[in-house]
C-alpha cells in the first residue's frame, strides 16, 4: 500500500539565499525519498511565506520548489496544497505549471476509508479578530484585482515587508493562545466523528489523542523538518533528517 505524506509551512522566501538553499535541500532530499513509495501529498498551507500570482510574473528564487513539484506529480503523485495565511493568493497558472492540486480551505478527506480534517490552522484564535478581518479583505476579489494592478516589483516587494512584519508581531502570549484554539478546534472536531485532524500553522509539533482518535500538528520546515506518514494503518508524527526517524 502506497503511503501519504503530509507537511505544512516551509515559509519559503523567509530568509537569506543561503539558509533559503539549505531548506530546499532539506525538503529536496525529502521529495527524493518519498517518490519511491508515496501515493499522495498533502502541504497544509505556507509553502511560500509570501506569494502573489500575476499572470506573466513567477516571485523570485521560486522556480526551483515549482520544478520539484511539478516533477511530484510527472511521477504520478497527487500533490494537494491546502493555501495558507502567507500563500493564499495562489492561482490557476500555480496550479498549471505544477499539476498541484490548490484547495483555498479547509477539507476533509476519506483515506483508505479514515476520516481526515486537513485545515492550515489560521483564523481559529477567537482573540484575533484583527485578523480575521485583514484575511476577509485580503481574499476580496475586488482587492485582488486592484492589487495586480501594482508593478511585481512594487507588489511583490509590499506582500514580502507585510508577512514579516506580521511575522515580528506575533508575541509569545499570542502564540499560546494560538496554540490552545488549535487544541480546542481539534477536541471538537474529534468528537464528531474523524479519525484524524490534521493542521498546520503553529510551527510547533504534536500530537494529542482523544478517545483512540488523534490530532497532529504538521509543525515545520523552518526548525523541526516534521511531517506525518499514513500508512494506510496508522498516522505518525515523523522528523527529517535524511533518514526516517519518529518524533515520539
């Protein structure tokens, strides 16, 4: 039985060309050795930590992850990419050069006849109404159209500034309240009925099971290289580090 695989937030563009190379490798590597037994791919949202699609306009230092992918799906692994808080203005050209599968929210999957919740993890945080409100005008189509408006240089250049400061905003207390939504989302979700709740956007790893079912969070590229293998059986929370080891 062919396995499938699931990670989530990569933030690619973050940071300086060297570190940005030293990620790729990472994730690279790890392309490499699922194509021998993967059936599927699930990247639950932050693939890119900026991206903005203009029609003739690939975003810098990208072409390489699009390479990959599309090299995913020509070896007949189905690609799925749930859009995240830093990557949701992706669009049909994304999807045309790669063959990547984009889903603009949240899903659920039947697996090997498990139920599966796959949600990127933003927007859960009662206490952040701020943006929630940032995210309804962000995703306006009207917006959106205006916004491509703008030079790439000049767009592009906008959305990277506004992810990091948003990023350097983000304080330590609001990362626990954060963190605890996503608990308390996933408790609900378990009850009423799936197997697995899958998410993202925490950066930070874990698993939590209630009543023999089982919540995991993906954690991330930046620090942890986490990602979970399902079996056809059984979803465990693994790290990589060009061999397959379990984080628990």
């Amino acid at each position: 039985m062919q396995n499938i695989y699931f990670i989530s937030d990569i933030h690619f563009g973050l940071h300086s060309k060297e570190v940005e190379r030293k990620k790729e490798h990472r994730l690279f590597s790890f392309f490499d050795e699922i194509k021998g037994d993967a059936k599927e791919l699930y990247i639950l949202g932050d693939l890119f930590d900026y991206w903005f699609e203009y029609k003739h306009v690939i975003p810098k230092g990208f072409h390489r992850i699009l390479t990959q992918l599309e090299q995913l799906t020509i070896n007949n692994i189905a690609v799925h990419l749930l859009v995240g808080n830093h990557d949701f203005w992706l669009g049909k050209r994304f999807t045309e050069e790669t063959g990547v599968q984009v889903y603009y929210e949240p899903v659920e999957m039947i697996l090997h006849g498990k139920r599966f919740y796959l949600h990127h993890g933003d927007g859960l945080n009662d206490a952040d109404k701020g943006y929630r409100l940032m995210r309804s005008i962000l995703r306006n189509k009207t917006n959106l159209f205006l916004y491509r408006l703008l030079h790439p240089d000049l767009g592009i250049g906008l959305a990277r500034r506004a992810s990091r400061t948003s990023r350097n905003n983000h304080s330590e207390n609001g990362h626990v309240q954060e963190q605890e939504s996503l608990r308390k989302f996933a408790r609900q979700k378990l009850t009423e009925g799936y197997d697995y709740i899958i998410m993202g956007h925490d950066h930070t790893p874990e698993q939590l099971t209630v009543d023999n079912r089982l919540y995991i969070n993906l954690g991330d590229w930046i620090t942890h290289n986490t990602y979970a293998l399902f079996d056809g059986n059984d979803v465990t929370l693994e790290y990589w580090n060009e061999t397959k080891e379990s984080v628990v």
